[in-house]
C-alpha cells in the first residue's frame, strides 16, 4: 500500500472518530449552555487528539526507507483530484454557512458549522485519495 493512501486513511479514520465524538458531545450537551472555555477545551482536546494519532503515524513512517516515501505522477494526478473535489464541497458548503445561517444561526453554532463544513470537505478529499488508489487513478 502506497504511503500517500496509508496517510489518506489515517487521517480519514482520525477524524471520523474524533470529530465523531465532538458533534456526537454536542448534541448531547446541545440543550445546556456551556462555557467559552468548555467550548474551546472540548475543541482543543479534538485537535490534542489527531495531534497525538498523526504524531505517531509520522514517527513511524518517518524510519522507513526513504525511497517508499517519493512521490510519483500517480501521486500527484491522485492529491490534485481529490484536493479538487473537496474544494468544491467546502465551496458550497461555506456558501451555506456565510450566505443562509446568518439568518438561523449565531454564535457558537456558527462556529460548530464552520468546523463541520469543514471536516466533511476533508472528509471528502481523503476518501477521494482512497478511493482511486483502491480503483485506479484513470477510473
């Protein structure tokens, strides 16, 4: 399995379980008012979290051989695609976030909006990468 696609699905898993866990807490408490400190602790320990996850993964692809770590056209035909799409999804979606709830939403939700508009274009972006190194980059 090629270094980009290992990354691709490390972060792609990183961030479904933890931001999983951060939409998932904010709906539970979404009925109590919480802190600016609660907020940003709750958002903090997320990041902690990938940074942590990320961390160790570099670590351990960084004593490889450094050869499995070039970068070929397939690579960069396959990052310039998916970071393509995703552009597109996150466009769309902070067209939403700017432009319609404003006239819904303030605050913090705008801010849980912003973030998760944010996430599923790297969501999209990542599984895009998976997706043509399982299928083929011409498919």
């Amino acid at each position: 399995m090629p270094v980009r696609e290992q990354f691709a699905w490390v972060w792609l898993v990183t961030m479904v379980i933890t931001y999983g866990i951060y939409f998932a807490a904010l709906v539970v408490l979404q009925h109590q008012t919480l802190s600016l400190w609660t907020e940003l602790g709750l958002f903090g320990a997320t990041v902690a979290a990938q940074f942590v996850i990320l961390g160790a993964w570099s670590v351990i692809n960084f004593m490889r051989k450094r050869e499995a770590r070039k970068v070929d056209e397939r690579d960069k035909a396959i990052e310039h695609r998916s970071a393509s799409i995703a552009y597109a999804v996150l466009l769309v979606e902070m067209l939403f976030v700017g432009c319609v709830y404003p006239f819904y939403l303030s605050g913090w939700d705008m801010v849980h909006h912003t973030i998760l508009a944010i996430v599923i274009a790297e969501i999209v972006r990542h599984a895009a990468v998976v997706l043509w190194y399982r299928r083929g980059w011409h498919a």
